[in-house]
C-alpha cells in the first residue's frame, strides 16, 4: 500500500510544477504548496503578500496567467490560482536574501572567466536545501518539484538499480528525455533523496499538458520559461557589469597564435564555443576557444580547437558510494545541459584541496571514449552509470579541459 506523506511542494505557477502537486493530491498526499519568493526584477513586498490559504483574495477575474519568465509577479498569481483550483494551501517563503548567493555566484563565476549554471545552484541550494527546512517547520515529510526526473528505489516506486539494494533512494533520468532534467539536480545532498518527490519525471512533456487540461488548470498552456529568472531580459553582461562594472573594459581578441585580431568589451560577455557574435570576421567560421580574467583576452580559432578528450572536475558530489580513488570506471558523462551524455572512463582524484564557496571537496578526471567539443569551465559535468544510462551517480563542477 502507498506512503500517504505531508509534502510540499515548490509551485513556480508553471504547468509542470502545477501537474505535480496535482498527482500528489490524486495519490492521496497531504500536499502544501509553496512559491519561492526570490526577488525578481520589478518584485516588491506589497506586490507579493504571504498568503495563508488558497481561498484567500483569489478571485479569477482578477488574476492573469502570466508569459513571463520564472519567479515573476505574474507566476507567483498562477501558482495562486492553480492552489485554489486544486483546494490546497498555498505559502509564499522568502528566500530574496538566499537567492542574491546564486546571483552573486553567477556573476562571480563570468567575472573568473567560467560559465555558469544558476539553475543547478538553485535546486541545490534553495529547492533541494533550504526549502527542506521550510517542509521540517509546517511538519512536512517530503519536498517535490516539477522536473522531468526520477527517485527510485526507498520509499518510492521505480527502478531496484544495480548496486543499489536496500531500497536506498537514486536518482534518474525522467522518462522523457528530451525533458530530462536530472543534470541540474545532480547537487543534491544524497540524504535528501529519501525525502525528495519527482511526480512528472515518468511523463512526457505532451502527457503533462494534456493532464493540465484535463484538470482545468489554467497553466495548461502556459509556454514555459525559456530565460534565467533573475535575468528576464536575456542580458547575461548587463547584469554582470551592474553588479561589477570594472569588468567593462576593452580587452583583445586574439587568434590561436596570440596575435590580435580585434577588441572586444569584457571577456565575461563570452563562452566557450561561442560561434557567433564574437565580433571579428576571419571569412571563415571561428569559435571562442579561451577567456583569460587576468589579461582580459579572448581567444578564437577553428573547431579543431575547440576538441577535448577529457575534462577535470571540483566539487564532486556523490548519490551513490563514491568510486574508489584511483579506480577507472566505465560511465556516461554529460557535460553540458543541452548536450547528450559521451562515453567515458571516471576516475576519483583522491586530493586535499581545500572546500570550495559551494562547501564540498574532491575532485574527478574524464576520460573520453571519443573527442568532444567545447568543454567549459563552470559548467557541471554529470556522471551516469554505463549499464544502467538513467541512473546518476553524481557530478562535479568543470575546473578545466584535457586536450
């Protein structure tokens, strides 16, 4: 017979969060719904009130369905009146003070010369961190979010995964993976797995919007979120050089060899593999290769510079019993979110270095099976067992790339 849980469950007034908190009170769930209050652009205070209850001031005819990005005004008023369609309680929990960790982490990280990935900082820090606090407070048992992804084994139902008995919790790939999102929930503490709830990750996308439908959810065909939350304008360098203005400086573009070839206006504004927009015409296809924060120079080249067999990676994070140091394992390595997982050996670099800002040590090496292309740093390199490709088995941060 099923667990009945108390959970709650984070609401950003998107359809696939709605459809979560939707199943979980079909399963017989005590469900509670809570919208993070994370201070987006234009927020104030009297704008978003803590409310106690979905009945309260939640009159349809004054609410509109929002097509903005994550976290707004308007997505806040969604989650709203989804709650009150559903008869469930609906909180608003600031995190305005939290989320200013991320946007200072992401800011930092351009201004180091890495790119960043907020969105995985998010689940781990805020979703899948403090908002376990917030469940502990209110007597939940359980947080759960919309992401296509699994927990399997423990409490939960899905796979007995290899090496994985007991009924210990793992996390996997959602069912849809066009959708998957497992690669930015990779940060998770593994402790939290057992408490941790991922109701869509058995559905397709078309799936969930035909539930919405069915339901009456006024998300049903809300589009969803293309941009970062806190960045609503798509203007990465903006943002930076607000938060740190001295990295708006002119600085050198230059080719493979070191000559120059052009100027450019801050090496933050760029990414590894960047094809265009780059600002120089070589009257042949050329790619961002290199950023160097300490001279300000951005390096191009050809595609073949872009080729790497491997990678090292920081802050490695383990979901299950981490491989011995030393060891090559055979794994499935994913090393940019919208990339498919390569062929690899992984091995645990058994090293002293000191804790990082995001609190964990150890390192990993990447070995691939085959050359890849455009490795950068900052972004997460997640690791998925070789027999068994929907199982994660952890992941780290890339600190740099192996030619």
């Amino acid at each position: 017979m099923p667990i009945r849980r108390k959970v709650l469950v984070a609401m950003s007034g998107g359809v696939d969060s709605s459809v979560a908190a939707a199943l979980l009170k079909e399963q017989g769930h005590e469900v509670v719904g809570v919208f993070m209050r994370l201070g987006s652009p234009g927020e104030t205070i009297d704008e978003l009130r803590p409310f106690d209850s979905a009945g309260v001031s939640c009159d349809p005819a004054k609410i509109r369905i929002g097509h903005q990005g994550c976290c707004s005004i308007n997505d806040a008023a969604d989650a709203r009146l989804v709650a009150a369609h559903l008869g469930i309680p609906l909180y608003v929990c600031n995190f305005k003070r939290d989320f200013g960790r991320i946007i200072d982490y992401f800011v930092d990280e351009y201004a180091a010369g890495r790119t960043p990935n907020p969105c995985v900082r998010c689940n781990d820090w805020l979703k899948f961190g403090k908002l376990h606090e917030y469940a502990a407070q209110i007597g939940a048992d359980a947080v759960a979010s919309g992401h296509y992804a699994r927990v399997g084994g423990g409490r939960h139902e899905g796979t007995g995964a290899r090496g994985h008995g007991g009924g210990e919790p793992v996390l996997l790939r959602g069912v849809d993976h066009s959708k998957d999102q497992s690669y930015v929930l990779f940060g998770i503490d593994r402790a939290r797995l057992a408490a941790m709830m991922l109701p869509i990750g058995g559905f397709s996308k078309g799936e969930i919007r035909e539930k919405a439908r069915e339901l009456g959810l006024p998300v049903f065909d809300k589009p969803d979120s293309q941009e970062i939350c806190f960045v609503p304008d798509n203007d990465y360098a903006g943002l930076v050089e607000r938060r740190r203005p001295e990295l708006a400086k002119t600085g050198a573009i230059v080719d493979s060899g070191g000559h120059a070839i052009g100027e450019h206006g801050g090496q933050h504004r760029f990414t590894i593999g960047q094809r265009r927009g780059v600002g120089v015409a070589l009257g042949h296809r050329i790619y961002v290769v290199g950023r160097d924060p300490e001279t300000n120079r951005v390096t191009v080249g050809g595609r073949e510079d872009l080729v790497a067999t491997g990678l090292v990676a920081r802050e490695a994070n383990w979901l299950v019993d981490p491989p011995s140091p030393g060891v090559w394992a055979d794994a499935i390595v994913q090393y940019r979110y919208n990339s498919e997982g390569r062929p690899a050996r992984v091995c645990r670099i058994d090293d002293a270095d000191e804790p990082t800002p995001g609190g964990r040590m150890g390192r990993f090496e990447v070995e691939f099976n085959e050359p890849v292309e455009a490795v950068a740093p900052g972004q997460a390199a997640v690791v998925y067992d070789a027999a068994e490709p929907d199982l994660v088995l952890g992941g780290g941060w890339i600190e740099r790339a192996m030619r």
